[in-house]
C-alpha cells in the first residue's frame, strides 16, 4: 500500500518542475495570469485525476486497441477542418481554448500500436503509422512526425522478417522525416510558447540549468526503468518525448510542460499514468 502511494505522487514529482520554472519564468516576464495560471490549473487538475485513476483498474478493455488508434487517429484529422494558422493545422479549437491534439493521441497511438504487434497484427500497425505520418506531414509538424516515426521504425522493424520490407519502411520513414525538417512551417515563435528557454535564461543562468534539469528528467523514467513485459513500448515512448523535447533546439515547437500549453500536460499525464500502472501490473496494462 505505501509503495502504490509513493507511486502516486510521480505524475506531480516529475511533472512539477517544468510547470514550475515556467510559470515563474511568464510570471516574471509580466505575461498574463490568464496564461501561465492555465498550465497550473491543468497540472493540478489532471495530478488529481491521474492519483485517482492509479487506484483503479484500467476503463479500457484488453483487445480494442484498434478502436483506441482509429479514434486518436481521427482526432489528428479533424484538425484540418480547423482554419489554422498561415496553412498550419495542429489543433481543434474549443471557445477559448485550443489542443495540439498531436501532443495529447501520439502517446495512445504509440501504446496501441504496440499492442497490435503483440498480437501480431503487422499489417494494422503499418498502415495506421503510415497514415498518421502522413497526416503530421500535412499539418505540418516536424517534431511530433520525428518523434512518432522514429520509435515506431523501431517497433517494425522489430516485428519484421522480411530485409527488403524492414529497408522499404525505414527508407519510407526516413524520406518523411528529412522532408518535414526540409519544409519546415513558417509561424513565428511565441516566446512563452517555443522559446520559453530563453526566457528562463535570461532569468540567470541557475535557473536555466534547472530548467534544463527539469525537461531532461521527463523521458527518465521510462528509458531507464521500464515496466517488466513492456520495456520496448516504455522506451519507445521515452525516446517519443526526447525527440520532441530535443527537437525545440532546432526548430520553433512548443517546450513541453515548461512553456504555455495544456495538451503537452494532458498527453504525459496520460503516459506516465499507463507507466505507474504498468509497473504496478507488471506490465500488462492498457492505456489510461
């Protein structure tokens, strides 16, 4: 019992250091209240709710992870029926508030995906994450197409015979990839948003070694201590946001929990929630 309390409190340990720095940091550089005080009250929202889901066992039944990729997956789409922005389109709108609805399925997507390798359902796995890649490659969003395509070339290429196909995907993959980082968007950076870094160094460079602390501590750990029977997809996911967060150092995408936006909390909350779980269940969880 004390060890699933300690459990309970990761999401907010791990979590509550980038939402911290960046909140002080829009805090100190006179950005609205109404901003960085949506970060904190979705951290704290969805903390609660993830405590609570962590005592439970899983609301998604063994065996419907199609069902969960297909939804996510239309979700993705649905972003284009939005009027984006100069041509982008990585969010749905609801009144005042707008989801990168990439940052909060990908996880559910990368989750599912693994659970149809484990019953091998290879063909269903290859084409969802060729069509996904191709809905990132549209929007564009050569972060979160990067930090999707890598990991799930991994997965395949672990669950295929076949040299010739094993090359033909990873060549596929990998043209995509290069021309998302060739055909980059155009939007310029909002500083509390792309280029919160620098506005926590500029705040010292103490604090920019914590900031940096912080978002290095996410991918942890699933990289370095994965649940037994799902240490491939609790990698996998690991590499995921260690892509993403590493991909801000070369282009203009959202820092992840540190700068503003709720769909970076709601998808880590969801991936460390089937973490905790996993491990608690040795591995045979689904997704929460």
């Amino acid at each position: 019992m004390k060890k699933l309390k300690l459990q309970k409190l990761i999401p907010i340990t791990i979590m509550l250091p980038s939402i911290a720095i960046g909140a002080f940091t829009m805090y100190q550089n006179h950005i609205s209240a109404m901003i960085w005080m949506q970060n904190v009250l979705c951290f704290l929202f969805f903390s609660v709710i993830s405590c609570l889901l962590i005592t439970h066992k899983s609301y998604l039944s063994k065996g419907r992870h199609k069902e969960y990729v297909l939804i996510a997956m239309c979700f993705l789409i649905l972003t284009f029926i939005s009027p984006g922005l100069e041509g982008v389109h990585r969010w749905i709108s609801f009144s005042v508030l707008r989801f990168n609805v990439a940052m909060i399925v990908l996880p559910i997507i990368l989750i599912g995906l693994w659970q149809a390798l484990q019953w091998k359902e290879l063909k269903f796995a290859g084409i969802m994450a060729m069509g996904i890649i191709l809905v990132l490659f549209y929007q564009p969003d050569a972060s979160q197409l990067t930090g999707f395509a890598v990991p799930v070339m991994i997965m395949l290429y672990r669950r295929m015979s076949s040299k010739i196909l094993r090359l033909l995907v990873a060549s596929i993959f990998s043209v995509f990839v290069i021309l998302s980082w060739v055909y980059l968007d155009t939007l310029p950076p909002v500083d509390y948003v792309e280029r919160i870094l620098h506005m926590v160094a500029d705040l010292g460079l103490p604090l920019l070694i914590l900031g940096i602390i912080s978002l290095v501590i996410l991918p942890l750990p699933f990289l370095l201590f994965p649940p037994k029977n799902a240490e491939l997809i609790s990698r996998i996911i690991g590499f995921y946001y260690t892509i993403i967060i590493g991909s801000t150092l070369f282009g203009n995408f959202p820092v992840p929990l540190m700068g503003y936006g709720l769909s970076p909390i709601i998808g880590y909350v969801i991936s460390i929630n089937w973490y905790i779980k996993s491990k608690h269940e040795n591995g045979n969880a689904i997704i929460y």
